[in-house]
C-alpha cells in the first residue's frame, strides 16, 4: 500500500516537472520570436532611413484568437519595402479532428495544441530586389518540435545574391549539422515549387520541420541562428541592390510575377492552411500576399519565366544591361499582337505577316533596344526571322511598320 502511494506520488512529481520544464521552453521560444520581431523591424527602418530622409510607415495591429492565444502584426510600407509584414503570434487551444489527423501528435492530445512563431515576407519596391520569406515557429501537441526556414524570390535572377544568400546559410546550418544544409535545402526545393506550373517559386533556401533531436537545446539554438543568419545575408542584399534604375517596363514584370507568388500561398503553403484551419486571424494570414499583383493573359503565362536562359544563347538577340529572364525562344506564324506586359528578355518570331496583323492577343513581349533580323542584318522583304525588341506600347505590327 505505501509502495503504491509512493510510486504514484513520483509519477505525479515526474508529471509536473515535465509540465513545469515544457512552460519554460514555450516561454523561452516565444519571447526570442518576439524579440526577433523587433529586431527585423528595427533593421528594416534602418533600411528605409538609409535610402531617404523620409520614414516608413509602420502599422501594428494586435489581435486575439478566439479559442487562445493571439498576437501582433507589424506592416511596414516605404520607399524600398513595398510591403514587410513581420508577424508575431502564440495561439493555443483544441483544433478540429479532421486537420488533427495531419499534425503529429495532435490525436493522442485529443486536438490539443499550442504554437509560437515569427513569419516574415518583405515585397520590395525595386523590381531588382528579391522578396523573401523567413519563419521559425515551435509547435506542441503530445509531441513538440521546431520548423522555419526562408527563402529568396527574385524578379530578376542575380548569381551573387543567390550566391550570398545561400552561402550564409550553408555557414549557419555548419555551426550544427553539416547534413542540415543540403537536407534543408532539398526540403526547400522540394516544398516552394508549383507543381500546376511545373516552376520553382523562386532561388530556395532552407525548409525544415518536425526538427526533435532529442537535444531541446540544440534545436531550439538551430532556429535562433536561422533568425540571425536571416538578418545577416537578406539586408546584406536589400542593400546592395536598392539603388538600381528600374522603371515600367521592370515594374510591369514584377507584378506578373507576384502571381505565382500569391498561387504558391493560396495553393501550397503550410503556414496558410495551418491558420485558417486553427481559426486565426484571416488579416494576419493573409498578410504575406503582395500589395499589388498582375495575371498575365494565357500566351503570356505559357512564356512567363519557363526558366531561366542566358538571353545572348538566342541567335541575333541583343539583350538589354538588365537582363536576367528570357522566354524560351518560340515561333508565331502568320498573326502576332504585341502587349506591354515587361517579360524581360527575347522573343524570337517567325512567319511575319504581309499584311496587318489582327487584333487576336498572343501576349508577346520583349524589351530589347530594337527589331533586327536573325544574324544582325537590318529589316528587309526577305527577312521572315525577327527579333522583336522594345516592344512596348505597340498593340499591333505588319512589315511595313518594322524598320530596321
């Protein structure tokens, strides 16, 4: 009998403990995720204060989540982030049977749960600076783990900035695991890639999550360094590149490009089903969308960066100092319509039309200096390969109106 009481007593003691230690690791993840928080946001107002005397306009909104939890949202918007949003939340309560089925350990709590983390996607106002996202997040049920990651968007493709980017991570992951890297980055490419456009989202990064070593504390030093090695390598390129020319042309492509951006998130992505199935805030969710977007008419998107291609590899193109992307090279017989979309690069046409051409939209676009004939030879009665460059703004084309 007192055996018994004993035991039962050190099984409670025992329970208590763990419930005492796992409030103080939820304590510790959430306060570092609030205080990276302030720390992206301060870096980013040092961003906007280095580019002009002019201040950002920063908007914070806190919010409660009914069922538990809540948090704070932090939307900055200037002369270099378009859009930042930094969000912050701790939520906690019973989530539905259905989506307990998909989140380890979520059934032998009986839906119970309780999650903490920092989301971060910064749209740029240069269409020569990439977006990014970053998140950490630690997440428990019956089970706990870690997860994050981050990732770079470009509009227009730069091997430096993929190069630095991915770099400092690959020096980040080395601090813990050398198999973190390319284990991570496989993760990455695997989860940002559209599978109904057959395209990566963007250059990658780093996904990982379910991450429960059995060392609490490595793991969750893991995911500091993610957060810091975040605000070592994305300022590092916001900097570099935010001075660059850019004018419609590179703006009309940075907003066809967002598309895929918001078909990734309303498709795909984790963090947002997560959210909504756990009745969080929809603003807050939905906080990593673009502030504008463009969609590309059906030609256009079938061309829309179907990858990337050194644009001088297409005979007779003269690319233009900022290029980067270039359409797959295609043939249009007989009616062809021009439509000022930015696809950056070279189009490379064939079959031109004797006679004014229709008004059918085919959506093609480039934005080289000028129209020349395959081999460089100026226009002529005989020439039926063009090169069609500089495009913009003309809606329709016959021989006639092509002057070499």
């Amino acid at each position: 009998m007192l055996y018994g009481c004993l035991y039962s007593e050190f099984v409670y003691a025992l329970h208590v403990s763990s419930w005492v230690c796992m409030n103080e690791r939820k304590e510790r993840a959430a306060q570092w995720f609030r205080e990276l928080r302030d720390k992206i946001v301060d870096e980013f107002s040092a961003i906007e204060g280095e580019f002009s005397d002019s201040r950002p306009d920063i908007k914070r909104r806190t919010w409660d989540r009914e069922g538990g939890g809540g948090g704070e949202s932090v939307v900055i918007a200037g002369k270099v982030f378009e859009k930042a949003g930094v969000n912050f939340s701790t939520v906690y309560g019973i989530m539905g049977d259905n989506f307990a089925r998909e989140i380890p350990g979520a059934q032998e709590s009986e839906g119970e749960f309780w999650a903490s983390g920092i989301s971060v996607v910064a749209h740029m106002q240069s269409p020569f600076v990439p977006a990014v996202h970053m998140n950490t997040r630690f997440m428990c049920t019956a089970k706990s783990w870690f997860g994050g990651g981050m990732d770079l968007t470009p509009i227009y493709y730069d091997e430096d900035d993929k190069t630095t980017f991915h770099e400092g991570i690959r020096a980040a992951c080395g601090k813990f695991d050398p198999e973190y890297y390319p284990r991570f980055k496989q993760k990455c490419d695997e989860y940002f890639y559209l599978h109904h456009r057959k395209e990566m989202r963007g250059v990658g990064g780093i996904f990982y999550d379910n991450l429960c070593t059995g060392d609490w504390e490595k793991d969750f030093a893991f995911t500091r360094e993610v957060g810091e090695c975040f605000l070592r390598v994305y300022p590092a390129i916001v900097r570099k590149n935010m001075h660059k020319t850019w004018g419609e042309k590179e703006r009309n492509f940075q907003l066809l490009k967002r598309g895929r951006y918001v078909e990734f998130n309303l498709i795909y992505d984790r963090g947002t089903r997560f959210g909504l199935m756990t009745n969080g805030n929809p603003d807050a969710i939905m906080m990593s969308m673009p502030p504008l977007v463009a969609r590309a008419s059906n030609r256009a998107n079938s061309l829309l960066h179907r990858g990337r291609m050194n644009p001088a590899s297409l005979s007779g193109c003269r690319s233009s100092p900022t290029s980067g992307y270039a359409p797959e090279a295609v043939r249009i017989p007989n009616l062809i319509e021009m439509e000022s979309l930015g696809c950056d690069g070279a189009i490379r046409i064939s079959g031109m039309p004797t006679e004014p051409v229709s008004k059918r939209n085919y959506g093609v676009v480039c934005l080289l200096p000028e129209v020349r004939c395959l081999g460089d030879q100026p226009i002529s009665a005989s020439c039926n390969e063009v090169v069609i460059g500089d495009a913009c703004g003309i809606r329709s084309a016959s021989p006639s109106s092509l002057r070499g």
